[in-house]
C-alpha cells in the first residue's frame, strides 16, 4: 500500500464492494445526489419491501420520552448515496435508511427523518434535538467520549481517480486529492499531508467539500486528480460515471460503523437489540442484498465495539 498509510482518529465510512443504488448523472458529468437526482438499487424503487414486526423485548427498552411520542427523531446527511440520500420526493432513501425504518417497525416507532450537515449530527444527538444519528458514523475510541454505538456493518476507505490521470505511486506527498470535510477520508488525508511534511516533502493538495455530491462532482470533472471515500460511496460513483472515472486500488482501514446516540440512553439498548433481531431474523441481510452491500455484513450488532 501507500507509504502515506496512517492511522486516523475519525471516520464517516462505509463499505462493502459492489454497491450499486444512487443519483443519476446529468448530462455534464455532475452526479446529483440531490433532492430529485436520486435512483434505486438494481430491481429495486428506492428501498426494500420487508414485514418486520414489532420487538416486545427492544419496544420495552425506549426511553418513555420517546415511547410515549410515538417518534424516533433521526438525522441523516442526505448526500451520501448508496447509503442515504435524496430520493425524488426529497425524503432520505438508501440502505441506510431502509435498516432504519426496519429499526423503527421493531421499535414501534414512527421515524421522522431530519436532513443534516454531517458535522451538525453529533451536536444535535448529545443537545437532545435528535434521538439518533445515522450517517455512515464510523464508531471510533474517540467519538466514544461523547456519544454510544450500536455498530452494524464493516466499512473501508478507497480512492478514484480520473480516467486520464497516472495511477497512485508509493506516495501520496504533493497530490491533488478531494475528500467531504470532517469525514474520515478527509481526516486520513490531514494526517498523511502531516506525515509528508515532516518528512520534508510537499504537503497533499486537499480538496474539501461540504457534500459527497461535490467532492465526487470534482474528480468527474477534473478538478481534482483523485478521491478518497467510503468504499460504496466511491464504487457507486465510478458505476454512475461510466467510462469518467475509475476505482484506485484496494479497499483499506475497514472498520466498524454505528448509530450515534447520546452517551447511557437506553435507547441504545433498545437499537442493539432491534438491529440483532433484524439479523438473526434475515431482514437485515435482506436489506443489504436489495442494495449490494452485503459484502459488509455482520452477524452481531454489538455497542461500542471499538476499544
């Protein structure tokens, strides 16, 4: 791999290979993973058709505040296909999104979705405006501090790059790359830029952007010579943008995602035993196939699974 291999402390990431679902491109090249740009999965409308019925055992477990509402206040940052993203009527479709539904069904609960920049989810779990966060959060000792997961799927990193451009070297030192702010991708870069200077040589050209949608935009475009994403997110632009782009290399860092809820909820509780049941009963495996991300898969829905 990379000599630029370092470790990172945060992570928005996901991954499995062969995700398909998401926003189509227009005629420019530019993918729209915004509100009316979105597409389903192979065979599918946007999401699974699935009978999940209600958990006594996780239903008994949600905090009365919760229950009592009849609501699980969820925010997403909508951009971010196939995992979650804007689907024609503007509501959050993707993988992501259909597990989380199922979550609320087991729960009995209405999910009452709220789009979010990624970097606002967290603050409004620990403030109390959400319940809960589902954004392709890697779970990390870090985020720990402030926030539980209920860790659900496997994830890893992988870059892209244009068609035209030279394949990566031994080193990542004085590259034009593009990443989505405080994601993962973008925090492995900061930390690889760091290592290259203080090896003396020219820092990693970052290219940041506030969506997916505009990072990925900018490797389709030219703007930016590669891309470093969440493994889905980077295979499904590379399917969208046919012959613009192309897969560099391996996935790499796999790691653990979760849902982000404040720290010693029982809701936590109540999602890790909803999300085992989903497993064991299919449904969750179900899900993961309609949109061809099983290859992530997991067989235990386990809380604060990194240490």
């Amino acid at each position: 791999m990379l000599k630029s291999s370092v470790s990172r402390n945060g992570r928005r990431f996901v991954g499995a290979i062969g995700a398909f679902a998401a926003a189509a491109l227009v005629l420019t090249g530019c993918v729209q993973n915004t509100e009316g740009g979105g597409g389903g999965a192979p065979g599918s409308s946007g999401g699974a058709e699935l009978d999940v019925s209600v958990s006594e055992a996780a239903s008994a477990l949600v905090p009365e505040e919760i229950s009592s509402s009849g609501t699980l206040r969820v925010g997403t940052d909508a951009t971010y296909a196939p995992n979650q993203y804007a689907g024609p009527d503007g509501e959050p479709i993707g993988w992501e999104v259909d597990l989380v539904e199922a979550i609320g069904d087991k729960l009995g609960l209405e999910v009452e979705w709220s789009k979010e920049g990624f970097d606002q989810i967290i603050p409004k779990v620990t403030g109390g405006t959400l319940d809960m966060g589902s954004s392709s959060f890697s779970d990390t000792v870090e985020r720990q501090e402030s926030v539980d997961f209920v860790d659900f799927y496997e994830a890893g990193l992988q870059y892209v790059r244009g068609v035209d451009v030279e394949p990566l070297g031994d080193s990542l030192c004085g590259l034009k790359i593009g990443a989505q702010a405080t994601t993962t991708s973008d925090d492995y870069l900061m930390a690889a830029s760091e290592e290259c200077e203080a090896n003396g040589e020219a820092p990693i050209e970052l290219i940041k952007k506030d969506g997916q949608d505009e990072a990925t935009n900018d490797v389709v475009l030219g703007n930016t010579d590669y891309m470093l994403a969440d493994s889905p997110i980077a295979q499904n632009s590379v399917l969208q943008a046919e012959d613009k782009i192309v897969l560099e290399g391996d996935i790499f860092e796999a790691a653990p995602y979760g849902f982000v809820f404040a720290k010693d909820t029982e809701l936590t509780d109540a999602v890790q035993v909803a999300v085992q049941e989903l497993i064991d009963e299919g449904t969750y495996a179900q899900i993961l196939e309609e949109w061809g991300v099983e290859a992530g898969a997991v067989d235990e829905a386990v809380i604060n699974g990194v240490s």
